[in-house]
C-alpha cells in the first residue's frame, strides 16, 4: 500500500485517520446529498404535475369553447411558477391550441416535440406532457417544461456544503487527531529514541518512562527490563574480565619472574662460559694469553706474514734462578713476582717505540706476550723492519729488569732474564719450529751466563750488538754533548766571497773517537734519535750564528740538514721558530737542507711543511740534486731557494762528459726555475773553472776549506765592515 | 379516417365562422351559412352541459339530459350531431316543442328568436323550472335567458344571466362564466 510509507507511525495514523474520516464523510454526504436531490426532483415532479392539473382543469372551457385568449390566460398564471420555462396546450387533435413562455426563455417552442404522456427528463429540463380531461374525456394536452436551473443550484449548493464541511471536518479531525495521536505516538517515539540512545552510547544505564496507552506501558516495562538485564550481564561481564585480567597479570608477573631468574641462569652460564673460555686461553695467574693461545695467535702471525712478505721475532724468556726464589720465599711470593714481571714486560713493550715498523699495514698483529707455565714467557714481535729491532728490545726488556721489583711487603727483588730469539722465516717456518729454535736460543743465552740475549743464528748476535751499541751510545752522546757542529763555507764563484756556512754533525766518541755521520745517522733516522740530534743541530747552528754576529761579524746564513723523519715531525716548525726566538736570529740568516728523497716519502706533507717555512723568511735549498728522481713536476711546487749540484757529478766534471753534460743540464734548469746552483764537493781548481765558465753560482769545498771547527771557520767569515 | 375527418372539419371551421359572422353584420344570412352557426352552437349547448349543475332532485330518475327548443328550429339538421351523445353519463335528447307547458321535463331550453314577443311569458311560465334557458337573440340575456349567443370579431360568444341562473337554482360552472360576458337582470 502505498498510502503507508516507511515513515513514522504518526505520519501513518494521521494518513489514515484522514483517509477514513475523509471517506466516511464523502459517503454519508454522498447518500444525504442523493436523497436531496432525488427529494427536490420529486417536488420537482410533483410541483409540475400540480401546474399541469391546474392549468388543464382550468383549461377545459377554453379548449371547448375554442377560446385561445383564454386559454393563454390561464397557462400565463404559470408566471407565478419561476422555473416553469414554457407551456402548451394542444388540441385533442394534436393541433397547437394555446402557448406559453417566460420573457427570458428564448426556447423555440415549436421545436418542441411532443412526446407521451408523462415525464421526460433532458439535460437542462424536465417536461410533462399531461392529458386535459372532463366528463372522462380527453379534449386535449397541455406540456409543460420546466428548468433544472434551481436543481442544478440546489446541486450546486450541496456540492460546494458537501466540499466545505468535508474540508473544515477533516481540519478538525486532523486537529483532533494530532492532538489526540501524542498519547500514543510520543511514548512510540520516547522508546525509539531510547533505543538509540542506547545502541550508539552502550549505555544501559538509561530507562524508558512509563507512560501512554497500556501497551505502550507494557511495551516500555519489557524494555527496562531488557536494558536491566543487559546491564547486569555487563556488569557480570566486566567482572569476569577483571577477574581474567587479574589473573592474566599474576601470570604474567609470575613468567616475568622467571624469565628474570632464566636470565640470570643464563648470564651465569654465559659467565662461566667466559670464563671456562678465558681460562681456556689464558693465564689465571698473570691474565697473559696461555700456550695453546699463543700457538693460535703465532699460526695467524704466520700467515699474515707469509701473506705480506714480512719478518716477525719470537722471544723465549726465561727468569734466572726462578727457581730459587720460589723456595726460599715461597710459591705465593714466586707468584707475585710473576705478576710483577708481567707488568714489567708489558711497559718495556709499550714503550718499544723505538721498533721502526711499516706504517702501511692493514691488518695488525699486536705485540703479545704469554705466559708458557712456570717461569717462562714468550713475547711475538710482529712487524720487525729489521733484525736488530728484535735484539733491541730484548736490551730493553734486560736493561729494565735491572731495576728491582717491589713486592706488596715493599721487599725488593732483584731478578735477571735470559732471552732467547728466533727470527721468522730464517729460524723456522712453522709454529713448533719457531718455538724450539727461540728455546733452544734461550737455553744458548743462559750459557752464555744468564741477563743476556741470543739470537738463534750466531752471526746476527755481533752485527746485532754492535748496531745497538752505537744506538746506546748515540743516546748518551746527546746528554755527555759528544756531538759537535763543523762548519763549511759556501763562497760565490764570481767574487769568491763567503756566501754562507753550512753546518755538519760530527761525533766524537770518548773510546772510538770521530765517528763518520754516514755511520750513525741513518741509524739515528731508523730509531728515531735524528728527531732530538736534529734539534740539537739546528739550536747550536742558530746560536753559533748568533755567536758570530755578536763578535761582530757581518751576519750570514748558516745551512742545516733536515732529514725525511724531522720534515714528518709534527712540531718541526715550532722547533725551528723556537730554535731562531732562543738564539735571537733572524729566520733569513738559517738556511734549510734537504734531498728529494726526504721530501719524495710525503711530497704533500712535507712541501706545506717547507712552504710555512719559507713563509718565515727561512731559506730552502735542496741538497745532492741529480741523485733522486728529479721530478720537475715536484722540483718546480717546492718552495726552493737553490740547489746543489752532488758532489758524485762534481768530482768527474773534467773526465767524464757525462757528468759535465749533467751539470751543464742542471744548472740550466736551476737559472730557468730562477734557482740559485750550489756546486758541492768541489776540489780542484778545474772543476771550479768549469763551473765558473758555465756560471755556476756558488761552490763549497776542499778547494776552499774542509768542514771545519767552529773557531777554525771564523778566518772565512767576512767582517762587518767589509 | 375518423382523424382526417377532424382535420378537415377545423380546417373548414375558421371559414364557416368568417361567413357566418360576415352575414350576420350583414344581416345577410346565406342559407348555406346558416347551418355551419348552428352546428358549432349546438356544439356548444352540448358542451354547456357539462359545467352546469342542475338540482339534484332534477335528475333523481332521469338518464336524459332533454334539449328542448321552442320556436322556429335555426339548428334543423345540424342538432342531430348532438342527439343522442351522452354526457355527465347522460343521454342528450333533442326535443322540439311548440308550447312553452310542455317545457317541463326540459333541461336546456333554446328560445328562437322567432318567440322574441313572448320572451317575457315564456320565462314567466317556466320560472319555478331550474331550466337553464338559451337564445341567440340581442337583449334576450338582459330579459332573463341564462345563456345568450352573439357574434363578435366573427367569433360565437355567449353572455350569461346570473342572476336568472340563481332564479333557476342553476349553477353555472366559473370556468364557463370566465368565458361569457355577464349580464343581469337590471343592466338593461
């Protein structure tokens, strides 16, 4: 049905209530209406009849006595009838006798036919045709027609009654009703806006009122109860998942509890496993890497220098008379002392600085010491550059346990250690091999009388000591000032005045005597002591000048050697500057000597280094060119004042036309890059022709005086005045 | 048959009514138009009939309705029409008399104007009869005769005495009386 829509109830009702109203009214007004009109229709009828009776009987004279005037008389008293339109009597032959008509109808009467006795009923009008009788005889007709206008007002009328009280009665109906419905429809509506109040919000705390109509009422008490019962379902509900909850969070402290413990299980097996693992590999006592790890350690050694072409020391060290202390002061003192020897090699290690190692590696394998049982040590020194670094250290490890070692009780022990040292890959290739030669050197060191060290191979020991001798000694020589400075001038070719002096190491040796520099200095690079001689030599160089400018002679450069260590020292141009500010000297007056092969180890580093002291005002030449590599490319960035032609060059400049070309050659390039040219080394009078002839700058040279004394060299200086 | 008869005779009517009244004014009376008057006055008395009433003790026995005419008979054939016709549920007989005495089972009396001179006692003798008189002669009505015919625009029409009616203890019909012109006794 169309009429009721899925739309409220209210809505609903009041379609139907004005529905049925609607009908109800519409069909009692029908029927009412119907009656009327058929009851007016019949007075209707009957007012006609009654005319026709009246106009008939009062007719019949007329008609019989043929008199018209009269019969119009009579039919016009129908005036009085208002819907009566028009009127005829007709002969009882049919014949037209008398005719009637209101002003106003404009009916042509003669159109009329007439028709049989009684009513007919057309659709404007009723018309009766009604026989004119006397003495029972029929002596004519009269028709009679009357209009339906007051029928149709009359219609009308009802109709529009009909239209008004149908609309003001469903007004009030419908006014009625709304008013009437709310008693029914506002609960209908209070619980359905409940029940989404309580469907969105879950809250089943609310309740309906209980109100309206009894089902309604009924209606509302099953909902509370509904929503009462939800309620405490919910409430029973949430009970129970506290209850769970409660229960899940004992549970879960429960297994927090002992996951914690299991934790604490574990890291005590992961401790002890450590510790089963540490003891695998190490030493309880002095916490040194065991034998077995050792072996691992010297195996990877091996191959690392296997790998990189490399040579490596093992040392066997043996305390001496070990034994003895042990005995007479007990284990745990024996103990203590091997803790303490422990300490001791590790420092002598850590400082072993003076081990020149390759800086290039990648990988490296770190000085270990371990400890085998008892007595004996093992230290593996990896990375040795050469032989004698081993037998360095072991002077080292020796020198230092000349000191005593302190016990807890502050008693003082002195103990000695031999030491045995094999070389890899000289004295064995693999990790037993190299062990029992480095015991078997050890066991050689104790014959040789204990404190002492021995290399597998008998000959390194000599060559090995000797070098580490000069070592020692050149230490010593810095503190007893057995060095000492001899000076050399440079002088110009053209003139032959002095241009500048330059300075060369010399030692003295209490016992040997003069030592060459060709002797110790590439020994002093290798350990490193060229850094505090170097510094040595350019300190005494500036304060010898600054000796002679005081003595009042006119004031030149003095020339140092730098060597490629002093050039990769961090702090040489702080040295330098110290050095000049100490002596008060002027920078211009300290002139720096180097050879491409000292600047070729780190060109980068050492041409800003050159560069900061050039910037000082410091000279810069560069000694013994033509031995290098001469690149031009290096030669042209580095910030040079001269250069000197090496004596090797100088020395055949007559014989060979070689050597003549080169410094032909040399000095060429040294006038193009605007460079002075130093000749060195020159002897004869010849070479300093030739060199004057191809306008050599300056020379120095025995020619003119050998290095000499610096109270020897004052006859060359110039004078102040000169 | 019957219908075209009627037809015909009211086509002729209007006619004969014309000549009538033409021969009258006249005084002129053709003899053929004579008749054609007399018919359709005897239609008339026939139709008198029927809106008067005569006392009821008149017709106590009576089936007849008696027509009686004294003096020289203007209607000769043409009263046959009427013989014999019944109204009111009565028989109409034509009866000629020659003495006013044997008026006296007369219903309707037609005086001829051939008796103008014994008009008053002809009404005299029949005074105490409630006999509804009838003439067609000028001034008949004013001496006493009920119903009187005349001529008018060519029309038959009749004047009433009624106060002879009264006389008569004869009433006459309103209806009839809206149709005549009334005249009384003393309007002479």
């Amino acid at each position: 049905m169309k009429l009721l829509r899925e739309d409220s109830i209210q809505h609903n009702l009041t379609r139907i209530i004005i529905l049925i109203a609607g009908i109800a009214l519409l069909f009692a007004l029908l029927i009412i209406s119907s009656y009327n009109i058929l009851s007016y229709y019949h007075s209707l009828t009957r007012n006609l009849i009654v005319q026709a009776r009246i106009v008939s009987n009062n007719s019949t004279a007329a008609i019989l006595f043929n008199n018209r005037i009269d019969a119009e008389e009579t039919l016009s008293a129908l005036k009085t009838v208002p819907n009566i339109t028009s009127a005829i009597i007709y002969t009882k032959e049919g014949k037209v006798f008398a005719t009637y008509q209101r002003e106003k109808s404009k009916e042509d009467i003669h159109q009329f036919i007439s028709h049989k006795e009684g009513y007919r009923l057309g659709i404007n009008h009723l018309s009766l045709l009604h026989p004119i009788v006397i003495d029972k005889e029929t002596i004519g007709n009269i028709y009679i027609r009357s209009d339906l206008k007051d029928l149709y007002t009359y219609l009308l009328l009802h109709l529009s009654l009909i239209i008004i009280v149908v609309t003001i009665s469903l007004f009030i109906a419908i006014q009625l009703f709304s008013r009437l419905q709310s008693t029914i429809t506002t609960p209908i509506s209070n619980l359905a806006g409940l029940m989404r109040t309580v469907s969105e919000d879950k809250d089943y705390s609310v309740r309906s009122l209980i109100h309206g109509p009894s089902e309604l009422r009924y209606l509302s008490n099953g909902f509370n109860e509904m929503l009462e019962q939800i309620q405490k379902r919910d409430s029973e509900l949430e009970l129970h998942r506290q209850h769970l909850e409660d229960l899940v969070n004992i549970r879960t402290a429960e297994m927090t509890k002992i996951n914690e413990q299991l934790e604490q299980q574990l890291l005590e097996r992961m401790r002890s496993e450590d510790k089963i693992r540490y003891m695998a590999y190490y030493d309880v006592l002095t916490d040194l890497p065991n034998r077995v790890f050792f072996k691992e350690l010297l195996s990877r050694a091996i191959i690392h220098a296997r790998r990189y072409g490399r040579i490596f020391a093992v040392f066997f060290i043996d305390l001496d008379h070990f034994k003895r202390i042990n005995d007479t002061l007990g284990h745990d003192t024996g103990d203590i002392l091997l803790k303490a020897v422990t300490k001791r090699l590790l420092q002598s290690l850590r400082s072993s600085d003076l081990i020149a190692r390759s800086d290039s590696d990648m990988e490296k394998i770190e000085e270990t010491i371990s400890r085998m049982g008892g007595d004996e040590f093992i230290i593996l020194l990896p990375e040795l550059k050469a032989v004698e670094d081993a037998g360095r250290v072991a002077i080292r490890i020796i020198r230092d346990f000349s000191k005593p070692f302190v016990l807890n009780d502050s008693r003082e022990i002195f103990i000695t250690c031999s030491i045995g040292i094999s070389i890899y890959p000289y004295d064995g290739e693999d990790v037993d091999s190299i062990l029992k030669t480095a015991d078997i050197a050890m066991y050689h060191a104790k014959e040789q009388g204990r404190n002492n060290y021995q290399f597998y191979k008998e000959s390194l020991n000599a060559d090995a000591l000797e070098r580490l001798n000069i070592e020692n000694e050149m230490r010593r020589a810095l503190n007893n000032k057995e060095f000492m400075l001899y000076y050399q001038p440079k002088i110009n070719i053209l003139n032959r005045k002095i241009v500048g002096i330059e300075a060369l190491i010399r030692w003295r040796h209490p016992k040997k005597g003069m030592i060459s520099p060709a002797q110790f200095i590439p020994l002093a690079e290798e350990t490193g002591l060229i850094i505090p001689i170097g510094e040595w030599v350019i300190r005494t160089a500036c304060l010898q000048n600054k000796d002679w400018q005081q003595a009042g002679f006119r004031p030149i450069s003095v020339a140092v050697n730098l060597s490629a260590r002093q050039i990769e020292q961090e702090d040489l141009i702080e040295t330098v500057s110290q050095a000049l500010s100490y002596a008060q000297i002027h920078p211009q007056y300290l002139e720096l000597e180097i050879t491409e092969s000292t600047v070729m180890k780190n060109p980068v580093k050492a041409t800003a280094t050159l560069k900061a002291l050039k910037d000082m005002g410091i000279k810069i030449s560069l000694d013994d060119f033509g031995t290098g590599y001469s690149s031009l490319n290096y030669l042209r960035q580095l910030p040079l004042d001269s250069l000197k032609i090496d004596r090797s060059f100088i020395k055949d400049t007559t014989t060979s036309l070689d050597n003549a070309a080169v410094i032909k050659a040399i000095i060429a390039l040294a006038h193009n890059l605007q460079l002075n040219v130093i000749a060195e080394g020159v002897e004869t009078e010849e070479q300093m022709a030739f060199l004057s002839e191809h306008e050599c700058d300056e020379m120095q040279g025995y020619l003119l005086s050998p290095p000499l004394p610096s109270e020897d060299i004052t006859q060359f200086l110039p004078k102040a005045n000169a | 048959m019957g219908n075209h008869l009627y037809k015909k005779i009211f086509y002729i009517l209007p006619l004969i009514l014309f000549c009538t009244t033409f021969f009258i004014c006249q005084d002129v009376l053709p003899q053929r138009s004579k008749p054609k008057e007399y018919q359709v006055k005897a239609a008339f008395i026939y139709n008198f009939v029927k809106f008067i009433e005569w006392p009821d003790e008149l017709f106590k026995d009576s089936t007849t309705v008696t027509f009686c005419i004294i003096g020289d008979d203007p209607f000769v054939s043409e009263i046959d029409t009427i013989q014999g016709q019944s109204v009111k549920g009565k028989v109409l007989e034509v009866t000629r008399i020659n003495s006013i005495d044997k008026a006296k089972n007369c219903h309707l009396l037609f005086i001829s104007s051939s008796e103008r001179k014994n008009i008053t006692y002809i009404l005299k003798e029949i005074k105490n009869l409630s006999v509804l008189t009838i003439g067609d002669t000028e001034g008949f009505a004013q001496q006493g005769v009920i119903i009187n015919f005349f001529i008018e625009e060519n029309k038959i029409r009749f004047e009433i005495n009624t106060d002879a009616a009264n006389c008569a203890k004869i009433q006459i019909s309103s209806k009839l009386l809206k149709l005549a012109r009334i005249v009384g006794e003393g309007t002479k």
